[in-house]
C-alpha cells in the first residue's frame, strides 16, 4: 500500500463518525458504509478481497452473489486454488454440480493433494449420477485422507445404490469407527 493510501486511511480513521470530508468542491460524510465503500474501490484489482467478500456471502446463503465474487478472484489470480474451491462449492448449492466438477477439476490440478476437492467432486458425481466416477474420487480422497468418515461414508451409499451390500456395510462400518474416535477425541 502506497503512502498516500496509508495517510488518506489514517485520517479517515481519526475523523469522528459523522463528521463532513471535503474533497475539492463535494463532501461526504464519514460512516462505515461511506469508508467501507472507499476501501472496496481501492482493493478492486485484490484478488484476496473478492474471495473473502465470496466467503461473506456464501455464509449468508447468497451463492450467486458468492459466485461472482470468487469468479473476480479468479480472474485477477487464475492459479487461486482456495478460489476454485469455493466456487464449486457454491456452485454445488445452488445444484451446478458440472460447474462444481469443473471447478473441482482445475483444483485438482493445481494440488494432486487437494482430498477435500476429490471430496467434493465424488459428491457432484454422485449428483449427476456418474457413480463410477464418484466411487474413483471417493476412493482417491480416502487414499489422501484415511481418517474422512464422510468419504467412507458417501462410498457407501454408492456401492449400496450399485449393489455392492457387502463393500457397503464395510464402508459404513469404517465410518462409525473414525466418528467414535472422533466423539472420544471432543469429549
């Protein structure tokens, strides 16, 4: 940040709130709406602030809005892993699960560790009922993460919708095994 920037951010912050800013011949008033809106303009090109403002959203459940957000991100630091991520998680709420799978596939690329993407991808799969395709990235996200009841869990549900009972009571199984130590470990 520039040193303008830092004394521009310096004065606002000791103005009191409510007090006029003359700036040439207009003025605005201090509020945190007005100074938030400032600091938005002046983060516009951050790919950093675009996710984080994604992240807001989405908690709130505004997913396209979200979206949009981490698309900026994207745009501004197309290698943004943690940005892919999120979109296709959004993505999968709003049940644009082949969006999500593309989103998940360019994580994928960019971590070959990323065990919460083949996650997440085997759960879009499953949506979109390629199961095949999800019992492979369940498989691949339990190999990266033994200890992910989830993954067991979902690959369960899988084999038992495909037949497989006997792989499915044992994935099943597996899965109640990581939750109780999981429930020993908080209590």
């Amino acid at each position: 940040m520039n040193k303008r920037k830092i004394v521009f951010a310096i004065g606002l912050f000791l103005l009191p709130i409510g007090q006029p800013i003359y700036l040439g011949t207009a003025s605005i008033f201090t509020s945190p709406d007005a100074i938030y809106s400032l600091s938005a303009k002046a983060e516009t090109k951050n790919a950093q602030f675009y996710y984080e403002r994604g992240l807001k959203k989405s908690d709130k459940g505004i997913y396209k809005g979200a979206i949009s957000d981490y698309t900026k991100a994207i745009e501004i630091n197309p290698e943004y892993e943690d940005a892919y991520y999120d979109r296709g998680f959004a993505k999968q709420k709003i049940k644009d699960y082949v969006g999500a799978i593309s989103d998940y596939n360019k994580v994928i690329k960019l971590n070959q560790n990323a065990w919460d993407a083949f996650f997440e991808r085997g759960f879009a799969k499953e949506k979109i009922k390629d199961y095949v395709g999800a019992i492979s990235d369940y498989n691949k996200s339990i190999k990266l993460n033994p200890k992910n009841g989830d993954a067991y869990l979902n690959r369960h549900y899988v084999k038992k919708f495909l037949g497989d009972y006997k792989g499915a009571v044992s994935d099943r199984n597996r899965a109640f095994q990581i939750y109780s130590k999981d429930k020993l470990k908080i209590s």
